[in-house]
C-alpha cells in the first residue's frame, strides 16, 4: 500500500497541474468564453469576455440571456450568429459556438466572436491593399514617364552620333564618337530594363508569340559579343542542336535579351579560356518544342554564399 500512496498523490499534482494549464489557456485565449449550466446560469467566463462586455466582477451567476437575448440550441458545435448585449445595454454582432462539457449536459461552453471586429479588420486590410496598390501604380507610372522622356534625348544624341560617324575621317573623333555611341546605346538598353521591371512589378509584361528564324537570331546574338570577347583573347563557341527547327513560334526579342545578358556576363567575368553558347532540343510533343540553352564560361564564377541572390532584383 506504500507505494499507491505516492503515485495518487503524484496523479493527483498532475491533474492540478492540467488544470492549472487549462485555466491560463482560458484566460488568454481569443476568444470570449463562457461556460453556463443547463439552466442558462453561467459558472465561469474568462477575463477576454469580461473585460468586451463590461462586468468588472465577471458574469457568474447572471444568466446567459442577459449576455444573449436569442435562445440558444444547446447542442454540440451549434454555431449561430446573434447580438451580444454589453452590461450598458449596447450590442455587437457575434458568432456563438456551443460546446458540450460533459456526457450528462449539465455544462456547455460558448465561444464568442466578435463579428464587428473582423469587419472591421477586412475593412482596414482592403484600405491598405487599396492604398498600396495605388502607390504602386503612381511609383510605375512615374518610372515609365521618366524612362520615356530620358529616351527622347538618347535617341536624340544617338542619331546625331549616327550622322558624324558617316562624315567624320579623324581617327581620334570617331573613336569619341564610337564611344558616344555605345553609351547611347548601353543608355537605352537601361531604359528597357527598366521599363520591362516596372511592367513585370504591374503584371502588364506579356511575351509575344511570333514567328522567327531561330539560327538568325542566334546568330544576331553571337556577331553582337564576338568583338568584346575576342578582344579579350577569348574563344567563343556557339553550337545549335541540329534537331531544333529552323522557325519557332516565341518572343524573339526576350530570348535574344536574356542571352545577351548572360553572354555579357560571361564576358566581363571570363579573363582566360572561353565562353560557350549551346542550344539543344530536350522535348517535343506535337509542334511544342522545348530548347535548353546553356551559357558557360571559364570565368571566377559565383561563390556559395551568393548563389541565393541570383534570381533577386538588383542582387
């Protein structure tokens, strides 16, 4: 018998212990909580509910038609909405969920919530939507007129470059001029970028579906960086899968720019050895045709610890 004695004393401190823990999970939960009897009189309510309906005492012993007037169902996982009368008589809608205490019926919990306060947060959650969304279109809005008017002068200086270029014999002026050019261009390159950022930020960036001759692009690509990357006494290869067709249905002008882009980083990263173009086709199902192009390099390459920032803006 010795040894009964510790372990019901011990089941004992645990129970008092779940108990504890249940009571400090009632007093902190969300919801306003009232337990009631089967007879409407309520036996607890937590601290939440006492303090949004205003009895600084608490509610045990008021009756639950004091709190709220509309009969309830006292079944389990009722679920009703109804008015909620504060002890100063004014009301706010709720929903009301009926829970089953014991397998008798003697003791049903409420759950309480207050309906008023999740309009009001919706409310409040669509005017900051609102609000950013229109800051957002105001912010792309002003990007596209600043890149739009910065494009006026480029093209401007641009095309006067143009025509110097066919009349100017100095060597040491077209060599300016060819500098004066590059940057123009390099300009409205930029500005594309921009533009393409801030309709992709907007949702209005759609790739267009056109018809063109894959090899000739390809081949626009490769005459674009063969003098930088020769220059730098680079090899540059470039090889397109016999397999792939001669046309395509794509965005001719996205494809060529993201190669372009990774062609120039190759490029500005690769001091010795080559830089490789490669084109293959990897599926096709009807007339879709899947093609995997590749961009490798013999350069520094990336270091680990930056790998995750690749696909991020301005990283």
């Amino acid at each position: 018998m010795s040894s009964v004695i510790p372990f019901c004393a011990y089941y004992g401190g645990v129970m008092n212990e779940l108990r504890d823990l249940f009571g400090i999970l009632l007093e902190n939960a969300i919801e306003m909580i009232i337990i009631q009897d089967k007879n409407g009189i309520i036996l607890y309510s937590n601290s939440g509910c006492n303090e949004e309906l205003g009895y600084e005492q608490g509610l045990v012993n008021h009756r639950v038609v004091d709190v709220i007037p509309e009969e309830l169902e006292l079944e389990n996982g009722y679920v009703m909405e109804t008015m909620v009368y504060r002890k100063n008589r004014t009301c706010f809608s709720a929903t009301v969920k009926v829970v089953k205490l014991d397998e008798y019926g003697d003791k049903y919990g409420l759950m309480l919530n207050n309906e008023s306060y999740k309009n009001s947060l919706e409310k409040t959650i669509e005017k900051v939507k609102q609000e950013a969304e229109a800051s957002a279109k105001v912010k792309n809005e002003f990007v596209a007129n600043v890149t739009h008017e910065l494009r006026t002068p480029v093209n401007g200086i641009l095309g006067n470059t143009n025509i110097l270029l066919e009349t100017e014999n100095d060597s040491e002026k077209l060599h300016m001029l060819r500098t004066i050019e590059t940057g123009c261009k390099t300009m409205n390159n930029l500005i594309n970028n921009i533009l393409d950022f801030s309709k992709l930020e907007a949702g209005k960036f759609t790739l267009e579906q056109r018809k063109f001759e894959f090899r000739s692009m390809i081949d626009y690509v490769r005459s674009t960086h063969m003098p930088k990357i020769t220059e730098k006494g680079l090899k540059f290869f470039v090889t397109v899968s016999p397999e792939i067709p001669e046309y395509v249905i794509g965005d001719e002008l996205r494809i060529g720019q993201v190669l372009n882009n990774l062609l120039s980083n190759a490029c500005k990263f690769t001091h010795v050895g080559k830089v490789s173009l490669e084109v293959l086709k990897t599926a096709q199902n009807g007339n879709r045709v899947e093609l995997f192009f590749m961009v490798i390099d013999t350069g520094i390459g990336i270091a680990k610890a930056d790998i995750d920032k690749l696909f991020k803006s301005f990283s």
